[in-house]
C-alpha cells in the first residue's frame, strides 16, 4: 500500500462531494423549488459545479505517474490495460442494475412517471465495455462517462509511456505535444468529447506535474506557456481549474508541507470512498427527488431538506458500495495481478 497524499486525498474528496451537489442542483425538482432560499448557490452549483471533473481527470494524470506506470514495455501493455480495464468497469453491473431499479422506483412514485423505457442487451453491453458514449447510447446513469473516458486517458498514456521507452524519447515530450493538441484543438470541439482527446490536456497536465517532481522542467514552462496562449485563443473555465489544480499539485511537490494539507481520517474515508460515490449517487438522488417531490412538491423548505438527505444517502451508498463491492473487487484484482505487474492508480479509484 502506497504512502498517502493528503493534498490528493482533499482535491478528490471536495470534488466527488461537489458532483453530487451539482448533480442535485442540475437535475431537479427539489432545486427548482428549493431555488428562491439559496438562488446564487443552486444556480453556482449548477452551472459550475460539473468543473470539478477537471480536479479527477489532472489526479489521474499525477498518479498515473506515481503509480509506477513508467515501467511499461510491449509485454506489460496488455496487462496494465487489462487489469485498468477491470478495475473500472468490473463495479458497473451492479450500478446498471441500480440504475434500472431506480428509474421503476422512481417511476412509480411520480404521479406523471419518467416516461423512461427498459434498456435494450446491446446498450447494456456497451456500457459494460465502455463504449456506450462512442456508439452514441444514451447514459443509464449521470457520471457513466467518466470510467470510460479514465480508460481511453490511461490506454493513451501507456502507449505515450512504451514509445518513449521503444524509441529511447523523454516521456515529457510526447504527453506535452498531444496536451498541446488536446487544449488547442480537442477540447475546443464538442464533437470530441466522447474521446478521451478532448479530455487529455487536463490529464496531460497531470501527467507532467508527477514526471517534475516540482522541479522546473523545461516542459513545465513550456506546457504553462502552451496552457495560458490556449485560454487567451478560447477560454475555458475547465481548461482553467484544470491548469490551477496542476500547478497546486507543482507547489505542493516543490513544498512538501503543502502535499501534507487535509490531512484527517473523516478526508481519507472520503477519498478512499469517492468512485463508489461517483458511481452510485445518481440512483440515490433520482428516487429521492420523486420521493420528496411526491411528498411536498411545492415547499421549499421541505425540498432543500430533501437535497441534503439525498447528499447524506449518496455518501451512505456511496460507504457501502466501496466496502461490499469495490474494495472487494480491488482486493481480488492485486491478488489476480501480484507479482506480474506494477502497481498503477489513477483516476477516480486511486487515492490508497
């Protein structure tokens, strides 16, 4: 088991629990009605909340590094990519069939209903595969894009890894000119956003922040300089956060004393637990907003009471899937994988 971060532990920790939150303020009923108690917070929550998936993608670039995925060569490829594979999607059974659940539940409470139709075999498959976004199916749970959009980030990472290792490159290289690519064109392009492309100038920043070493790299000027001309060329608020959580991560390796902020048993819980909440909170708020709204559909009071229960029972959910499900899954992954590989984190499930 690897030391802990506790700068990481508190960046994953506030961003898993700022999801749920955007996610209660984005999808309603309880936030429209509660809205007129904290306009200014619910309307924040809503359209900015969802930048906290920029703090998951830059981690997951950091401990990707850390994680000692620089030992890679053409026979470990597909074992990193197998056991990556399964570490994400292994869980999403469960959370479909959650997700299935709750929509009947749901639907049943409501006076309306969801309207909502069964899935069909091949877009269940698609989710198990991680594929559902590319062949354009629709989500069966909020956050779902997350595990196979970490996939398609850490696939690309370990063929930047096994090139410079093949071709004798500095590894900086290659992650800087495809970051470059991904904050200049990629990510400038909604059409991309189903490919981890889009997505890898945040992960790139992470990425370079852990081969630094908070040492000042000829990469870490020339990525700081490609990152601020792509915010002048179009700026993003993500693009932003995401530059901002890489250089704080940079600070915190310079000064080790700021690694060591948020450090505390209630973050590492928190931490520890994030991707389960990640994955699960989505049902919990979908049978609690039909539950309240069927309750008290035009109460203000009673409705933001509701959006802090469904927060509390994400947690709860959250708690439980990782101690019944996930960790016993990861547990059975080292054990399959122990002495064959090295140890690799990233992303949403890293953070042990």
């Amino acid at each position: 088991m690897r030391s802990r971060l506790p700068l990481v532990d508190f960046l994953k920790a506030l961003a898993s629990q700022l999801i749920v939150w955007h996610h209660l303020a984005y999808y309603g009923p309880m936030s429209d009605v509660a809205l007129p108690l904290a306009p200014d917070l619910i309307r924040w929550l809503y359209n900015d909340g969802r930048y906290a998936v920029q703090v998951f993608l830059v981690v997951a670039g950091f401990l990707a590094v850390r994680g000692h995925a620089m030992t890679v060569n053409g026979k470990t490829v597909g074992p990193l990519l197998t056991q990556r594979f399964l570490r994400l999607a292994a869980p999403l059974p469960i959370v479909i069939l959650l997700s299935i659940l709750a929509y009947l539940i749901a639907d049943n409470l409501t006076t309306d209903g969801l309207d909502s139709q069964p899935p069909e075999l091949i877009q269940v498959a698609a989710h198990l595969f991680l594929v559902h976004k590319l062949f354009g199916f629709e989500s069966l749970s909020a956050g779902l894009w997350y595990p196979a959009i970490d996939f398609q980030l850490f696939a690309t990472f370990l063929v930047l890894v096994w090139l410079a290792d093949r071709f004798e490159w500095s590894l900086a290289g290659p992650v800087l000119v495809l970051t470059s690519l991904s904050a200049l064109i990629f990510n400038r392009l909604p059409e991309f956003d189903a490919l981890g492309l889009y997505f890898f100038g945040a992960y790139g920043l992470g990425v370079l922040t852990g081969l630094s070493n908070g040492r000042l790299h000829w990469y870490i000027v020339a990525v700081t300089f490609m990152s601020v001309a792509a915010l002048f060329v179009d700026f993003r608020e993500r693009f932003a956060l995401a530059l901002l959580i890489s250089g704080l991560l940079w600070l915190a390796l310079r000064h080790g004393s700021l690694m060591s902020c948020g450090k505390g048993r209630l973050v590492c819980w928190l931490s520890d637990i994030s991707y389960s909440v990640f994955l699960v909170h989505f049902p919990i708020l979908l049978v609690v907003n039909a539950a309240f709204t069927r309750i008290a559909a035009d109460q203000p009071m009673v409705q933001a009471g509701g959006m802090v229960i469904g927060w509390l029972l994400s947690v709860f959910a959250g708690a439980l899937f990782y101690t019944f499900v996930d960790q016993p899954l990861q547990a059975r992954l080292r054990s399959t994988f122990r002495g064959t590989l090295p140890a690799v984190t990233s992303g949403a499930s890293a953070g042990r």
